[in-house]
C-alpha cells in the first residue's frame, strides 16, 4: 500500500502537493504518516482510519491505564520502540499487540521472533503516533519505575531478613526508604492520571494484585511479588496515620497527595484476610467529584422539583439507592446550591469525603461513642439551619431527623431502599408515625448510575425492533410531558438510539465518565391522604405517576434517547428494580 498514492485516489492530496511530500519522504528518510502529520495536511485519527481501511487491519485506540506491566514485559523495551510496536493485551495464549507499522517486514519478523521466544500467538492492531507516545510512556511509568523500584526494595528486604530484631521497626524503616515510596508514589499517580475511583492492593497466593476501578469495573494493572506486599501496605498506613504494627483488625484513614499540581484526597481502608492485609483506596478528586446538579444527570421536572424543596425554608430531602450509586455526591451538591454567607450548613458524615468551603462538616467515630444520633443532638444545639446527615441507619436517627425537619431545618440525608417510593414504608418500618411524614418529607429521590457514552465516537443508529417496542411501551405508561419529549426526539415513525465505536478520547470503551438517572417523589396532599390510609409502595407508585412522576426507566429511555448512554445500560440498572 503507497500511503500517498491512496491520499491522492481519495482527493485528500492534489498530485503536486503528492509530489513534494514524496521529495520530502526520499531527502529526511522520513515515513510517509511522519511527514503528512508533519505538515498538518490531515488529521492523524483520520489518517490512520484510511490506513486501517487499506490494509485490512482494525485501528485500536486501548485504555493505556488498564495495559499492564505483564503485558508489557512481553516485547523489550527497546524492540518497541524500535519496530512502533507494544504489547495491548493477553487472553490465554493470544496476544493483542499494537503497530504503527504493521506493513513493515522487519517489525513482522522480529514479531515472529519475540512470538517463538514467548511461546504465544499474536493478532496485530494498528495504532497510532498519540496512542504509541501514551504506551511508551506507560513503559517508563510502570515498567521502568516500579521494575527499578521493585528492585531497590527487593535488596532492602534481603538485607533486612538477614537482621535479628523488632520486625516492625525494619518494616518502617524499609517504607521510609526510597524505592517503597516511589512505587505507591507510581500507584497513585497511575489512579489519578487514569481518572480511577478506586484503588485495590490484595494480596493472592502468588503475587500482589493493584486494581484500577474505572466507570464503575475493576481492571488489573500492575501484579507485584509477594515480598513486598507488607511494605507497601505499610508504607499506605503512614500516609494516613495508622498503626503499621496492627493487621489483626481493620483500620480507616486518609490523606492528601499533591499530583499533577493538584491536591487529591485519598481515603484509605486496610481489611485483614487469610493471604495478608488488603487495601482499598478511594480516589477524591474535588475538580471531578464535586457537581453541579445538572452535570449529575437531573434535568427537567426532576431538576425543577429539587431545587424547589431546596427553596423550601424547612423539610427533609432524602436520596436513596444502593452503594455506590451517587447519593452522597447528589447532597453535595444541593450543599453547595444553599451554601451562602447568611446559613450555617452542618454535616455529620462517614467518612467526610469531599471538604467543601463554608459548610461545617464532622465525621462519626462509632467507636468512642460518636454516631449519627448523638452527633445530630450535638448539631441541633449549634444553631445550624440546614443539616446533613449520612444516612439513617436505626429509629433513633430517623427520629432525630423527622425532629429537625419539624422544627424548621432543612434536612439532608440518604436511606437504602430500591425506589424513591419505598421511602415512606422504610420510614414506617422504623417506626415513624405516619402523620409526621407528609408534613416534614419534601423530596425522596433515588438514582443509579450509568455510563456516559463517549461524545467524540458516538453516533446515532435506527433502535432494533425490539429496542423500538421497549422503548414504546415504557413511553405509553409516561407522563404526558415526557412522551411530548419523546416524540420530539422521534424521527418519523422510528426512535433513535446511539452507540460508540471507540476511539482514542475514550480509549476505545465507547463511554467516558458516569451520569446519573433519577426519579423524585414529591410529597402532595393526595400523597398525604394514601399515606394515612395505606402506605404501600404500589398504591404510592400508582398515584405518583398518575401526578407525573418520571419513573428511573423513563428518565433513562430520554437520556439514551439524547444521546447521553444506552438503552443497554438504561436496562442493566432498572432490572435492578
């Protein structure tokens, strides 16, 4: 294939300026992509788009955090960097490895070579320059970082067997030494720079296994020796403050670290197992933690009737949903919608996890005594107007909370429950009177999170008949306000759904980020009436639809139907249901 030549069939390249791209090709010894890149003549995903179209070979564009340094070890460092080539993955005995030159048979051949030296089968990709620099540097990052670092330690932790003495305090020595602190330095750098949420350090029979949890999944990263496992949990247990000579019970913490030139917040939990400690680290990020609400995935009548009970000079404003799907990220930012100079904002949390400037917040410690009841008797004599509470876990704090909302504060907090109307029969349950509900429960709203296709690859298809007739009779139980919005996204007589390719922006998954998907409850006085009388979920759905609430599913169908996510995931969620 003559690069130039397929420019030129394409009309992308005028036979003039083809010409002296060749001249320049044959006088610098350059490649050909070098050269049109060089000279901006045409965008380098497109280009290599055309190239991938040419030869037959599939354009890969990997998520470089989730390339790992087993992979990596597979091809030298100097061999890929020599032939543009790196390893991508490894699936059994097959590997995926990626070319910038996949045409060239030198790179083939000592492919060939590395694939008889390895004993395993390969499938080529074509890369391209962006993506090959990102896994070059990967190499250095992970590869040669941790492996001169893996070494260092190794060689203390030989020295230090051979000693006799306290084990604990060589221990500390150790995680104080240089090579321990520059390989959980590469770990947390890794997690910010690939945008992870969480960090795992579990120990197996074999090794030491560092995940990564990116949009919500856990994907392997780095596998380190057995030997080192306890330094760098210890090392972890200094940063935050805990006691590195305990690993009978587990212990919380946190800590900050300056990456990248900003201040990250690392929550820290260490749990003891039959193989050794495991750790897992959340990742607070203020620049991508804390949202406004209409980033979160609110929007419409959802987004009007939170702002409205925020309005409100009194009540209580529940969010609900399992572990993980949001909530606590949901208050912050209706905290941060109050927070002004006039109100004193008062929180009690377990954990505090984002800090946010002019809200007092506190942190329980059930342990001596400090729980979400007592620290809430402590806040309602602080004169505070608004509250947050973590969650209401017993009859105790339920109460307190139903107490604070009576007595004109306005009261954040989270409940599990599967749905914003198993709220009001949850709060029975605990043991609320049910005419103190009505008066003092403005919103309950309950959310999950899905996916965020990719902005730069997406594109919209024709929905599947099937996908059509979920999609009609999911909209024929709606409010008339979202069927008006259905139907305007509808072309003719078909919906319209969107899927991702992949590309290099989202390292080719198809989604970038998490939204959210909602549905509120608003309290009325029909609502008042059927709570009195019988309080059942079903006969409380009933009559909130009938109000319009938009149920979790329809608010995922508009959004799939946007172009936000997929009627995939919109499914995955709600079947959860």
């Amino acid at each position: 294939m003559d690069l130039i030549e397929l420019l030129v069939q394409k009309n992308l390249l005028s036979p003039d300026k083809a010409k002296e791209v060749q001249d320049e090709i044959k006088k610098s010894s350059r490649r050909a992509e070098e050269v049109v890149l060089g000279e901006k003549l045409i965008d380098e995903e497109f280009l290599f788009s055309l190239k991938s179209e040419a030869l037959g070979i599939p354009l890969k564009t990997p998520d470089v955090g989730e390339v790992s340094l087993k992979v990596l070890e597979l091809v030298p460092e100097d061999s890929a960097k020599y032939y543009h080539m790196v390893p991508l993955s490894r699936v059994g005995n097959m590997l995926e490895i990626g070319m910038v030159y996949p045409e060239d048979l030198n790179a083939k051949e000592a492919l060939k070579f590395l694939a008889r030296q390895g004993s395993f089968s390969y499938k080529a990709f074509l890369i391209t320059f962006s993506t090959f620099e990102k896994l070059m540097k990967q190499y250095r990052s992970l590869k040669g970082e941790m492996k001169e670092a893996l070494q260092e330690l190794e060689e203390e932790i030989s020295q230090e067997g051979e000693k006799k003495g306290a084990r604990v305090v060589g221990i500390q020595r150790l995680v104080e030494e240089a090579p321990v602190t520059k390989m959980a330095a590469v770990i947390l750098r890794t997690a910010v720079e690939g945008s992870a949420s969480d960090i795992h350090i579990e120990p197996t029979k074999e090794n030491v296994r560092v995940r990564f949890r990116f949009l919500g999944e856990l994907h392997s990263s780095l596998l380190l020796p057995l030997r080192v496992q306890q330094a760098i949990v210890a090392r972890i247990k200094i940063l935050s403050s805990l006691r590195i000579d305990e690993m009978r019970i587990p212990q919380d913490g946190r800590f900050s670290a300056l990456v990248d030139g900003r201040m990250i917040d690392f929550r820290v939990s260490t749990f003891p197992t039959a193989l050794g400690e495991k750790v897992a680290i959340r990742v607070l990020d203020p620049v991508t933690g804390l949202k406004g609400l209409d980033e979160l995935g609110l929007e419409g009548a959802n987004l009007a009737k939170v702002k409205a009970a925020a309005a409100k000079p009194y009540g209580l404003i529940l969010a609900t949903g399992p572990t993980g799907s949001g909530k606590t990220t949901t208050l912050y930012a209706i905290l941060q919608l109050l927070n002004r100079e006039g109100l004193n904002i008062v929180s009690l949390e377990d954990p505090t996890e984002y800090l946010i400037a002019g809200v007092n917040q506190s942190a329980v410690r059930p342990e001596i005594g400090y729980d979400f009841a007592s620290g809430l008797r402590q806040i309602l004599r602080q004169d505070p107007n608004i509250i947050m509470i973590g969650e209401v876990r017993d009859k105790e704090t339920a109460s307190l909370v139903i107490h604070a909302a009576l007595t004109g504060h306005i009261v954040l907090s989270t409940l599990h429950t599967n749905n914003a109307q198993g709220v009001i029969p949850r709060l029975i349950d605990m043991g609320i009177d049910k005419y103190l509900i009505a008066p003092t429960l403005s919103i309950a709203m309950s959310q999950r999170l899905v996916r965020r296709l990719c902005d730069t690859c997406k594109e919209k298809v024709a929905a599947p008949k099937p996908m059509q007739e979920l999609i009609e009779k999911e909209l024929s139980l709606a409010s008339l306000d979202v069927k008006k919005r259905a139907e305007s996204l509808r072309k003719g007589k078909e919906f319209f759904v969107f899927k991702s390719r992949g590309c290099k922006k989202c390292g080719s998954s198809g989604y970038s980020g998490r939204i959210a998907v909602f549905e509120v409850l608003t309290m009325t006085p029909e609502l008042s009436e059927i709570i009195l009388k019988e309080a059942s979920e079903s006969t409380i759905a009933k009559e909130a639809q009938r109000q319009g609430m938009v149920t979790m599913r329809q608010d995922g169908i508009l959004k799939a139907l946007d172009g936000l996510t997929t009627v995939e995931e919109i499914v995955g969620v709600s079947d959860e249901l």
